[in-house]
C-alpha cells in the first residue's frame, strides 16, 4: 500500500511550494483524499527523472536561503541525539508494523487454506482460482515488488525533518537540521509570539499536546511545575524529535505586535546603487525585533550635534533571525546624511523603535499578490516578497518596480532569480525620469496583462505621486479598494 502523505511532506518531497500543489488539487491535476496525497500519485503527477532533470529539489531551497540574506547555512540533519530519537521512533513504528503484516498474512494463509479445503469438498474450480489468486497477491504484496526511489526518499524525510501543527490555527510547518521550533516556525512565515529567542524572556512559551521535544539550548526563564507538567516548553529553546502538535497563539495583524525599543549594533553598510545604501543592523542576543513584513520602524542615533532620527521601513523578513535590513535613499535628512557621509560605520549604536503601520499580508491571505514599487518602495515590498515565499501559501506573485535612473533598480539581479525559480513569479522593471508618467504607463501595462486584478491582493510603495497616482489608475481597472495597501516611502 503506497504512503500517504499530507501537503506539508509531499511538497518537501518534491521540492515545490504548498501552494503549487494545492492549485494542481483545485484544477484536478493531483489526486488528494481528506487532505493527503499518496507517493503513488505524487509519481504520477511528478516522475522521478523529471524533478532530476527539472532540478526542483534543490532551485527553491536555494533561492530561498539566498533571498533571506542568512549568513551561515545550517546543517539539513539534526543532532546525533535527535537523529538517533528518530531512529528509534522509526524502528518501533516499523515493528508495530510488522506485528500488523504478520496477522495478516496468518489470516491470508487460513482463508486461502479454508478455499482449498471448499473447493477440494465440492470441486469448485471457480473457489480454487480464487485460493491462486490469494496466494498469488500475497507473494507479492510479501516482497517480489522492487522498492521505489520516492518511497526511500520519503522515507528519509521522516527522519531527518519533523513536521510541527499548530493549534488553533491549523498551521503547518517542517522542522529540519538544528533549528528550535521558533527557528522553524518563523522561517516557514508563522507569526508566532518570541522575545529574546534564547529562553529568558518567556514569550514563546506554547504546550505541546502531541509528540516528543527535545531541549538543544539553556533556558534561564523557569516553567512552573504545574507548567512542566501541562506540556508547556519554550518554542525556541527546544526542537521536535517526532512529529508535534503545539498550541499557542499568533498574531493576526499589526494590533497584536507590541511597541519595542530595541538598541541594534550596525554590521554594515553597504552601497547598493550611487544613490541607495543597504543598512544592515542586528539586534542582540537576548533582545530580538518582533515585527510583521512590511512594517517600518523609527531609527535614531546620536551625535556631537545631538539625536537625530528617521522613520524607514524595514526591508527584512521576520524570519531573518536578528538581522535586519533597510534601504537608505540619499536625502537631506540628518540619519540619511550620516549613512551616505560614513559617520554611520560597522559597530555603531543605532536604537530601533516600532514596529508601525498595516501595509502587511492577510495573515490566511492565498490571493495573487500585486507588488507595484517605486525607487525605494522596492524595500518593504522585498520584506512582503520573502514572508510570502517562506509561508508557501501566496497563489502567484506580479513585481512591478519603476525606477527614475538606470541604476535605480539596484537589486535587479534578485528580483530575476525570483522569477528564474519561481513559475509564479514575474518582474517587469519599468525606467522613467518622470514619476508621473512612469506610474501611468505602470498602470496600462497592468491593464493590457489582463490579469487577475480583481482578485489580486494590491501593495503599491513608494514617493506619494506614484503611491496616489497608481492607486487611483488600478481602482478605476477594477482592482478592490478593501485589498488596497499603500505605503509612502
């Protein structure tokens, strides 16, 4: 009988995202019963050569670790000890197992046995083909079938990654190398509740009411007895052995994410086109930013002329870990100056208050996404990008980004491998001196496309001309005010 798998594990097998294989279900193209998808059918739909040939196992995990920025490159397996807790797992399941076949090929053996003996009394020919038949399948079924690839490979999977369901949201995510669950989590786009990551501050405590956990860090925060006893752990100081079930709560939108002042330390800054920086900040250890993609946050420093302070959004992923990135277009602004002048250099001091505003993703949202930036509008709609591509339930992406100089699209490079990797994904860069008439011509391209307009989740970023200018034009070309966001950059 072929495994059966759910649609977290089958699009880990394959190496494509959830929503490609939930649109396949929806046109008919994957067969799925409540919910689970068998290995027989994923080799249907996906021969093994082709996904060799197609290279599909490795091009999304490669241009997802690419696009998040990260710095060091996990190990895929975990821990000896978690490895070997699997193993064991695996082993008394496949026991289990074996206890199950052995039954029932005794009770295979007695009724084929019993046919004979009928057909043998009454010289029935029909009850004797049916006793060959018996023992014909149970041949079979006991050993003669040579093993399948996807079936190793799924197999595999199960050792080397765990599967996490939250509750009560029904979400789902994979757990793979040494990441805790909070590592996890966030990096598979959930909005879970964390502090600190390291287990002082408490906030990501959940209960676990399914599976094994394993502790992989110290944890100065102490649960109570009656907490240890209820199944509560620290989602980021500890990582599943088996397949889980947590239950803790997310934050729905910008209301649940609390006002923070965090004191970050510059790791670089980096010039990105004559007029545009890249300010890479980390946060510390024991203090992380909890923001939602999208959201901009209020930075100041100081100087022998006193405090000065900008508000930009952030350009980052939630699921970046303690880096976060923004883009700083060259102005007048004192913080701007600073950055562009040099005075802002590694090691430096830089206080990030916030988060702040709604120009984020609908926490259950599945739409096509609509992304029309303008210069340095391309910031908060990269951070949009990357959550959406890690939470793996966004139907399609459409990136439009106009630019006033001709090295205004100065992460274009990223945006092509987007579309390179993703079959969902477009990128049409537009170059216009005129801001105005740049997003007009925006707006027609996005009429003669044709596409889903009035289905598409719109976010449009960037000066307030084009911001005001493009929201006007796609409103009058049928595209939803409700599912409108507009962010001035």
């Amino acid at each position: 009988m072929a495994q059966q798998l759910n649609l977290a594990r089958a699009a880990q097998l394959v190496g494509l995202p959830r929503s490609t294989l939930q649109r396949m279900i929806s046109a008919g193209e994957l067969a799925s019963f409540d919910g689970f998808i068998s290995v027989d059918e994923l080799r249907r739909a996906f021969p093994l050569t082709a996904l060799e040939d197609s290279g599909a196992f490795e091009k999304v995990a490669r241009i997802r670790a690419e696009s998040f920025g990260r710095r060091v490159r996990e190990r895929l397996l975990p821990s000896q000890e978690v490895l070997a807790q699997r193993l064991f797992e695996q082993g008394r399941e496949l026991a289990d197992l074996r206890r199950y076949l052995s039954a029932y090929h005794a009770l295979v053996v007695a009724h084929e046995r019993r046919l004979r003996e009928l057909a043998g009394s009454r010289a029935d020919g029909t009850l004797r083909e049916l006793a060959d038949e018996m023992q014909l399948g149970l041949r079979r079924v006991l050993g003669t079938e040579p093993a399948e690839a996807l079936d190793a490979m799924a197999n595999m999977l199960n050792v080397i990654s765990a599967q996490v369901t939250v509750r009560p949201s029904g979400h789902q995510f994979l757990l793979e190398g040494n990441d805790s669950i909070l590592q996890a989590g966030l990096k598979a786009g959930l909005r879970l509740g964390y502090g600190c990551g390291t287990g002082t501050c408490g906030l990501c405590k959940a209960r676990v009411v399914g599976g094994e956990v394993r502790p992989i860090q110290h944890a100065d925060y102490a649960l109570s007895e009656t907490e240890k006893q209820q199944g509560y752990v620290l989602l980021c100081a500890n990582t599943a052995v088996s397949d889980i079930v947590v239950e803790t709560l997310e934050a729905r939108g910008p209301a649940d994410i609390p006002d923070q002042t965090v004191m970050t330390t510059v790791r670089a800054v980096t010039r990105l086109s004559a007029d545009v920086s890249l300010l890479h900040l980390q946060t510390p250890r024991s203090n992380r930013l909890r923001f939602l993609a999208g959201q901009s946050v209020t930075l100041g420093m100081a100087t022998a002329n006193g405090d000065i302070a900008q508000t930009l959004p952030l350009a980052s992923c939630p699921c970046d870990e303690r880096n976060l990135h923004l883009h700083v277009r060259r102005d007048t602004l004192p913080f701007a100056e600073a950055v562009f002048s040099g005075q802002l250099r590694p090691g430096a001091t830089v206080s990030v208050r916030g988060p702040v505003g709604d120009f984020v993703l609908d926490a259950e949202g599945t739409r096509p996404l609509l992304l029309l930036a303008c210069e340095t509008g391309f910031g908060p709609i990269k951070s949009l990008i990357e959550h959406a591509m890690a939470s793996e339930q966004v139907e399609s992406f459409a990136l439009h980004w106009l630019a006033s100089e001709r090295d205004g699209h100065y992460l274009a490079n990223q945006c092509r491998a987007w579309s390179a990797a993703f079959d969902q994904f477009s990128y049409v860069p537009l170059i216009d001196t005129d801001i105005g008439i740049g997003a007009s011509r925006m707006v027609e391209s996005i009429r003669a496309d044709g596409g889903a307009l009035e289905r598409s989740d719109v976010f449009v970023a960037g000066p307030v001309d084009f911001v005001e200018g493009v929201s006007r034009g796609l409103i009058d070309a049928g595209a939803p005010r409700e599912r409108m966001r507009g962010l001035v950059v």
